[in-house]
C-alpha cells in the first residue's frame, strides 16, 4: 500500500536495527512474551506492521505510541480478539498465534480492557469468583450431584477467601456485596484488575488502567501494580499519557505507524530523536 | 382497659382510637400472640385448637341443612373459613396494621412464604368461584386440581426457560418444539407394537426407558440447534428456535411420518389425527388396567370408597339443644370422586417434579456453573477474556434446559393418554414467556410463582368468570359479530357485549394477557421477584465470619509515593 512506500531508506534502517536488538532480548531467557513480526490488516488498512518486541520478565513495560500507532490492535491480536494476518505471538515457549481468547487466558495471559467491563448485574464478589481458573463446578454433573457438589462447596469457600483478601488488597472490599453496575468508573477499574488477578495470571495486559480515573485513584491503582509487580507479576501497559509511562515503567516500547519505532528506559526512549519527532514533537 | 396506662398503649398500638373495645379481647390477643410467637408445635396447637373450636362454635350456632340452600355446600365452608382467617388474623397480625402491609412482611420471609401467598390467593380466588357456582366439595376439589395441575407443568417449563433466558441470557422461543420432541419420542418407544386397529404401533419398550429416551431426544436436538446458532446474535438465535420448532410441529403433522417402517420396525406420528399416549401409570395405582371400565385396585380399593360418602352429619335432623331448643340439621361434605382423586395423585406426581427441577436449577444457579452463564448474559467478551470457554457453557446450558424441556412435555402433554400436533404450538411458549416474565426472570423461586399466577389467574380463571356470569345472568344467546355485539348499545343493552366477551373467553385471554404485560412493564418490569438478582456460588457470599471483627475494617498501610519513587530511581 502507498504509506508503505513513503518512509525513507533511513526508517528502514532504524526498524532493522530495533528487530535485531529486540532478536537479541529474546534470545535471552526470561522474556515471556515474545511479538514477532506481526501484522494486522482491515481491508486496505495496515493497522500493525511488523511490529516486533518482547517483555522481560517481571517488568513493568510500557507500551505506547500516538493515537493510530497501532497499540490497541497490537493488544487485541496478543490477546486473540483479532487473528493476525502475519507473525507470530508466542507466551513462555507456547505459540499463542490466533488462539481464542479463553485459551490465550488460561495459559495465564489476561487482560483489561481500555474502558472496564464490569458484570453489571452481577455482586462485585461475584464478579470477582468468576475469575480463578479451573474451578472444577463449572463442570454441569459438579454442580448438581449430590456427592461432587461436596467438593465444589470446600473450593468456593477458599475462592471466597482469596476474593476478600484480593478486595482489601485494592481497598474495595467495603462495595463486596455491591452490584458492580452501582461502582463509579474508577472502583470499576479496581474491580477489573482486581477480578484479573484472580486468575492468578502470570502476566497482565493493562490497555490503558488510568484513563478516566481521578489523581487519587490513579495513585493507588500505581501503587498496587508497584506492589504486584515486586511480587514477581509482569506487566504490559498500554497508555496514551506519556508522563504516567516515564514516571512508571522501566522499560518503555514507543509505537508510531503501526511499526516499533524505538525501545529502552524512559530516559533513552525521550533522547531518542525519531520519538521526539513522531509523537513529543508533534502537539500532544 | 381499665387503667390509663393500658389504654394509651392500646391507643397508640391500634391507632384506632376506642371504636373497638370488645371485654377481654386485648388480654386474649396478647396470649394468643404470645402462644404464635413460640412456634412449633404451641403456635400450631393453639391455631389448630381454634380452627376446631371454630368449626364446632359455627355448627352449633349458625348451623343449617346445607342440602336446601340452592348455593350448596361451599357456602358453609367459606363463612366458616373466612370467619377464622378473620380471628387468626386479628390475633396475629400488628393491630390496625392493613392487610397488605402484614403480606408484604410475610413476603419479605422466606420462599416458602411468598408460595404460600401466591398459592393461598389463588386458592381463595377459586373458592370465591366454587361459591358462586354452588359446587359441592368434590367441585371444588376438581377446579384445584385443575389449577394446581397447570401451576406445575408451567413451574416446570418456566424453571427450564430461566436456565435458559434468566441465566444464559439464550433467547429460546421454540419451547414447545423440544416439548414436542420429548413427548413424541417417549411415545414412539413405549406404547405396545400391538396398538390395534387405529392406533399407531411403537417400539413397546418400559415407559420409563422411553421418558429417559424422551428426555435425551430433546436434548440432542437441542445441541442440533445449538452447535450452529449459538454463534448467532440472541435475537437471530430467537428466529432459528421457533423456527426449529415449527419445523417439527409441521413435520408431526405430515402424513409422511403417520406411519413409516425402519430397519423391520413400523411406528410413526400419527400425524395430524394425533396419537394415542402410553397410560399414565399413576392409574395404574388405583385401577386394575388403563380400561375406562376397569375395577378398583390397590389405593382406589382403600381410597374410592372412604372419600365416596365422606359426609359427616355434625348435627343429625331433629336435634334439640337440651332437649328443648330445636337445632337445624348440618351436613360436613367432604365427599370426592374417584376421576378427582386420581388426579390430585397425578398433581402430587408434578409436584414432586416441580421439587426435583426447583433443586436441580438451584443448584445449576448456585454454582461456578451458574456464574459464569451469568457472565456470558452480562458479556461474553469478559467471560472470555477471563478463561471461560464461552461455547461450551452455552451448549451444555442450552441442552440441559432442553432436556428439562423434554421431560415437562412429557409429564404435561403425554400424561394425558392422548397427544397432537396443535398442543405445541407457538402459542404455549409465548405463554411460558409469559410467566417467566410475571415471575421475574433469573429467579428460580419467581419462576414457580409465575407459573402459579399464569396457570391460576390468566388460564383457568377467566373459564371461572365466564361460568360464574352466565350462572347468575341470563345473557340470552351470543351474538356472533362484534358489531352485533355492540350494536345494542344504541338501545341501552349491554348483555349481548357482555355474551360476546364472555362467549369469546379463550380469545379474550390474549387481550387479558397483554394488558397484564403492559401494566407489569409500566409498574414492575423486573417481575415478581427482582431481575436477576439470584446469587451464583455454592455458598453464602458474605463475609466469612471469622473476618467480621476487625480485619476487613482496618485500613491497610498504604505505601507512600515517595517510596515507589525511590524503588523506581
């Protein structure tokens, strides 16, 4: 397509030299996840272009870039809401390319989402039980036979236990019996990631946690991911305020047309000219 | 009342001033609330005790030769009865407190409770008609065991549609085709090879092998339907089940499948004449065969006889008070027939049922299961993204309902000895619907309170009403148009309308129901019992108690934002 051929040979160049550095990260052990080279096309539009990146274990990377660099399609293709047209996506060893999303979650990959789905209708404690995987009454014949039931009841109890230890965790345990629809938009947020570690997730897709969240709120929900990730979470975090990234994450992965532009430490992703030019250049 | 302390307080509790002072009924009152307030087998005794000194008080002074009253037996029972609910009332109930206050309290209870309202209600209500019709016991007894009959089969079909659309949020409108599928598969298996000259034959397995293949039948087709559509929006998915269920209804109806021959084996439908039902087997507890002429056995040998003449003379004729006062005859009519009996057996049957499907629901509900069939009604993007295979759930909610489908069908339309194509017409899930919607759909409780309210109020109550008018007016004959109808207004007469509606009843339940859907969306569109509000775990979502104390309400030790700084430099 036309956008393709504008950039310069010197673009080219530059893209070369990050997947060859990014090839290098890889190949050291502990990067979870692994984007090779993945693309994403909507009829004639490219929204990802061989972007290629990982994220070292235990990090908090940030993922941003300006509106239509292709982060959120990125998020999506990782998570298997969209099948990527090329590349590949591969989670600790496992090749996770185009499998539905409730497999891509149960290898412990999970996500939020840029505006919180709670369950409305549904208590926050409820919403917060749904979560944990292979709880064994989720099977029909568990659920109602008088003898299987038996052991279904002893797991819900010790759920129920880790739910109120997640909720104090977040400081949202005086809405437990609350419908999630009556939560304000930030104790939603809450909700979503509290609701997304009781998976007991091995990595954390965060597309955009802050956005539409007031300063208070948005402290706290950074203290918890600092507390998290010293626990030994990884995290991904899409974000479109640039200053929350600088401040948060130690390593920062900048996105502009759908490519990787530039990757590294805060402090050598702003020196980075190509970044100034793409996105703090232009008027934020 | 004698001291002014005293009569403040009575003052002050009834807040109806002194117009009621009856000597001793406040001090009586008291005990008897006191007596209500133990419980068990106290509160029993003393209601059961006044019922029978009631009964014995109301023979004695208000008692007559019921048999020359030309509104019979029924009259006797319901002054009685509402004479001691009065009482009862009074004695237990807040004073000056008004009725419906005192049901919203009971309501607010328990389960069992807001049954026995709905239930009770609908039971008054059809003894109002029993009265006006002047129906003897056995009368009465038949028209409950008509209403109750209905009650279970629509509680059973409602409890299967709540899975479905309460929980799933799956919009299935082709109930009646799965209940089709149900009833004629069990009939296919298990009526005789041997059916006689008219009938159709049938594989002549058990009957209980055949409800099981019924049952399975339905929920095959029902994962048929499934496997495909589920990947349809819930409305299209809509289309497609009554769709499928007309489907099958018209290929019941098809001579093809009248009578056709597998593998050496002839069955068939029977088409659009319909076809003959295994027996009922609860017959088989009170007569010796399923023969209309067969003679009593095992129950309806002890049972027939002693309902038969149930009739218990309290006061015989020419009784005299002391010997002096001369006393009217009264007659206790308690007597049944024996059709009645075997019925009210059969409603025992489905109430059963009605139990098994209420625990099994339940229990689906209350459960990881449940919750996350919740989930995926709320959104089935967050149910994915949490792990959740989103189709499996759906196929196995979908078929498990299906099955339950099957079964009601089978316990509603094959228990009646006859079955054809019309009783599974679109029409019957609209109804189900529609008692899903007045009970309150995610509520298992509310379902089986719907089912009692549709198949009470809506279905066999207008039959009543109709029966009532035309027992005390003369309507003359029924004008066979609408303007016919209304055209006697001009004049004054209003009698050949009301022939018109009353003689149209069956249509006119349609207009009734619509108006009751409208009036429930504008005043309670969530239901009786509240929208999905059902909690999905297997145990009660509280806090455990041992956090109740201090733990949860103690603030954790939030870390500063310097510290996370710091860690960061």
């Amino acid at each position: 397509m036309s956008a393709d051929a504008e950039p310069t040979a010197d673009d080219a160049e530059d893209t070369a030299e990050v997947a060859a550095a990014a090839q290098g990260a890889r190949d050291a052990a502990g990067h979870p996840l692994v984007v090779q080279d993945l693309r994403k096309t909507f009829g004639g539009i490219t929204a990802v272009d061989g972007a290629s990146f990982s994220v070292e274990e235990g990090s908090l990377t940030g993922l941003i870039g300006p509106n239509g660099a292709g982060k959120s399609t990125t998020f999506n293709c990782i998570t298997g809401v969209h099948t990527p047209t090329s590349g590949s996506v591969t989670f600790r060893g496992n090749d996770i390319t185009g499998m539905a999303p409730h497999q891509i979650a149960r290898q412990g990959l999970v996500r939020t989402f840029q505006i919180a789905r709670e369950l409305p209708d549904m208590t926050v404690l409820e919403n917060m039980m749904l979560a944990p995987q292979g709880q064994s009454g989720e099977r029909l014949s568990h659920a109602i036979l008088p003898g299987l039931r038996d052991g279904v009841v002893a797991e819900e109890e010790e759920l129920l236990e880790r739910a109120w230890q997640q909720l104090e965790f977040f400081e949202i345990d005086h809405l437990a019996e609350e419908y999630a629809g009556n939560l304000s938009g930030g104790q939603r947020k809450l909700l979503e990631m509290a609701r997304a570690l009781m998976t007991d997730p091995s990595m954390v897709l965060l597309d955009e946690p802050l956005a539409g969240v007031n300063p208070t709120l948005e402290e706290k929900l950074l203290d918890r991911i600092h507390e998290l990730r010293e626990r030994g979470n990884t995290f991904l975090f899409v974000e479109h305020d640039m200053d929350v990234i600088m401040d948060n994450c130690e390593h920062v992965i900048v996105m502009h047309q759908g490519r990787v532009l530039a990757e590294g430490t805060p402090e050598q992703v702003t020196s980075d000219e190509r970044v100034v030019e793409a996105y703090l250049g232009g008027d934020v | 009342m004698s001291s002014p302390t005293e009569t403040a307080d009575a003052s002050a509790a009834t807040g109806a001033g002194d117009g009621r002072e009856i000597p001793g009924w406040t001090p009586y009152r008291a005990w008897f609330r006191d007596q209500w307030a133990q419980g068990g087998a106290v509160a029993w005794g003393t209601a059961l005790g006044h019922l029978f000194v009631g009964l014995v008080a109301f023979a004695l002074v208000v008692g007559f030769d019921v048999g020359s009253l030309p509104i019979g037996g029924s009259l006797v029972w319901f002054v009685y009865l509402s004479l001691t609910v009065v009482v009862l009332y009074a004695a237990t109930a807040p004073p000056a407190e008004p009725y419906v206050a005192w049901l919203d309290d009971r309501w607010m209870e328990s389960d069992t409770d807001k049954l026995l309202i709905i239930l009770g209600h609908v039971v008054a209500v059809f003894f109002l008609f029993a009265v006006a019709l002047g129906l003897p016991f056995n009368g009465l007894a038949g028209a409950l065991g008509s209403v109750f009959f209905f009650t279970a089969v629509y509680a059973m079909m409602v409890l299967a549609l709540n899975l479905h659309w309460g929980y799933a949020g799956i919009f299935n409108i082709g109930i009646a085709g799965f209940m089709a599928v149900g009833v004629y598969v069990m009939a296919i298996l298990s009526t005789p090879v041997d059916a006689g000259p008219t009938g159709v034959p049938g594989l002549g397995l058990p009957l209980p092998i055949g409800i099981l293949g019924g049952v399975v039948a339905a929920a095959v087709v029902g994962l048929v339907a499934a496997l495909p559509a589920l990947r349809l929006r819930a409305d299209y998915f809509a289309i497609v089940t009554v769709a499928l269920s007309e489907i099958i209804r018209l290929s019941l109806n098809s001579r093809v499948l009248q009578e056709f021959t597998v593998a050496g084996v002839t069955t068939g439908t029977g088409g659009a004449t319909g076809k003959t039902m295994p027996g009922n087997p609860i017959r088989l507890l009170f007569y010796e065969s399923f023969d209309p002429g067969a003679g009593p056995a095992l129950l309806g040998s002890v049972l027939f006889p002693v309902f038969e003449g149930l009739r218990v003379q309290l006061i015989p004729p020419n009784s005299f008070l002391v010997g002096v006062v001369p006393l009217p005859a009264f007659t206790l009519d308690l007597a049944v027939e024996p059709p009645v009996i075997v019925n009210w057996a059969y409603v025992a049957v489905l109430v059963g049922a009605v139990a098994l499907f209420y625990v099994l629901l339940v229990r689906t509900g209350n459960s990881p299961f449940g919750r996350v069939l919740k989930a995926i009604r709320e959104d089935e993007v967050v149910a994915k993204s949490l792990g959740k295979d989103t189709n499996r759930f759906k196929i196995v909610a979908f078929m498990f309902g299906c099955g339950l489908m099957g079964l009601g069908g089978i316990l509603w339309q094959g228990s009646q000895g006859f079955a054809n194509p019309n009783a599974f017409r679109p029409i019957i899930t609209f109804y189900i619907w529609v008692a899903l919607i007045i009970g309150g759909a995610g509520s298992n409780t509310g379902s089986v309170l719907g089912g009692a309210l549709f198949a009470g109020l809506i279905w066999e109550g207008p039959v009543y009403v109709r029966r009532v008018v035309t027992n005390y007016v003369e309507l003359g004959g029924t004008p066979g148009t609408f303007p016919a109808a209304v055209g006697p207004f001009v004049e004054g007469e209003v009698l050949p309308f009301l022939a018109y509606m009353l003689g149209n009843i069956s249509a006119l339940r349609f207009v009734l129901v619509g108006v009751i859907l409208v009036a429930l969306m504008q005043t309670r569109p969530e239901g009786l019992l509240g929208h999905r509000k059902e909690e999905a775990a297997a145990i009660p979502l509280g806090r455990p108690t041992e956090r109740a104390g201090g733990e949860g309400g103690t603030p954790r030790p939030t870390r500063s934002r310097t510290g996370a700084t710091a860690r960061r430099g």
